[in-house]
C-alpha cells in the first residue's frame, strides 16, 4: 500500500480458463488487493503465457488495469519497457508456434465457448506438456531470453532499461546498446520465494 503503483508482470496464476470459471485462486487475489483498492493504488497486470485468458471483468473486481505486452512506461524519470518476456524466447521455435496459435482472437472466441471442464482438461494438459518441455535440459538454452531480440524490443521502444519475467532466471543484466549502457532485469517465480523490484 505505500507503493505508488503495483505492475505485474504475468503468470501471478498457474493457469487462468476463463473469467467465468469461478478460480479460488482469483478469489484470494481480488480479497489481497482490497487494500490498495481502498488506498486508490494503482494496480497494472501485464499477461503472461499462463494468464493471457484473463479479461477485463476480473481485472475490473480486481482493482487491475490491463497493460500491453509491450509497454514503455516512466519509472521516477527513466523510460523503461516492460514485458512478460516469452516473446523474447525466440530460439524457441516449437513455443513461438504454440503462443501464436493461443493469442489468435479466434483461437481464443472458441476456446471460451467451450465448457469449463473442457477448458480445464486442456490446460492441465498443456501445463504437463510445459514441464516435460521445461525439464529437458538439452532445451535449457533456446528457453531462454535470444539476446538479439532483447536488444530489438529496446531499440524500437527507445529505452535503455528493460524489466521482464517468464524465464524464472532472476538477475540483472548489464550490457551495451547503440554504444551506451543498458540493463536488463529479470523478475523470478514465486514457488519457493517472493520476487518483488521495488523502484526507487
């Protein structure tokens, strides 16, 4: 609450079906945030590979704004881009396909006009697929973040700080662009810890 604002960067759930699905999880959340609704905070929520189904009608009983993959916001003066980050995953062809296939708006109108045991079904599915994915250690390298297309998404936003989660590889990369300094820090999981940049 003595934060001037709150930005999440995706995947706060293990999988979201739906705003009609009635998530316990969610309930907990929108219970969480009460205290910064009261203190009229803002709350911004970025999708994230995992939670790219919630929609406005949560976010609304949430007290959250929707923020674009994508977006440059002023950080006490300094022009920073955030994103989810799997997008920047670009070694990794396989998922590339799949997370092209899943944002399509028709994919999406079809996946929701299914029932919610359906819809269920099918993300615990994907969620096992991601972990069999995830473990094998000859993919450790394409998982992760492809340098040139960080630099890309800085170059086009015009900033020289970049803040990201998805990869769960929490640290903060120091690296030259267009001859100047620039930073690259990455947000890590909450399985086993808290991760939380505070700025300033």
């Amino acid at each position: 609450v003595n934060a001037d604002a709150l930005y999440i960067l995706g995947d706060l759930f293990e999988a979201w079906i739906g705003d009609d699905a009635d998530d316990e999880t969610g309930k907990q959340f929108v219970d969480a945030m009460r205290p910064l609704r009261e203190a009229r905070k803002p709350c911004f929520y970025m999708h994230g590979n995992r939670d790219f189904l919630l929609g406005e009608r949560f976010a609304r009983e949430s007290g959250m704004t929707l923020l674009p993959d994508l977006s440059v916001i002023n950080l006490y003066g300094t022009p920073t881009l955030l994103m989810h980050g799997d997008s920047l995953c670009t070694d990794d062809a396989a998922y590339q396909a799949f997370r092209k296939q899943v944002r399509s708006a028709e994919w999406q109108r079809q996946f929701l006009s299914q029932g919610i045991e359906k819809r269920q079904a099918f993300a615990t599915q994907a969620r096992n697929e991601s972990q069999r994915h995830t473990r094998d250690s000859s993919k450790a390298a394409i998982m992760d973040v492809n340098q040139q297309a960080v630099e890309a998404a800085m170059k086009s936003a015009k900033v020289r700080r970049l803040i990201h989660g998805h990869t769960h590889r929490p640290a903060t990369h120091s690296f030259d662009l267009n001859n100047a300094p620039a930073t690259r820090t990455v947000l890590g999981d909450w399985y086993e810890q808290e991760s939380v940049m505070r700025i300033p």
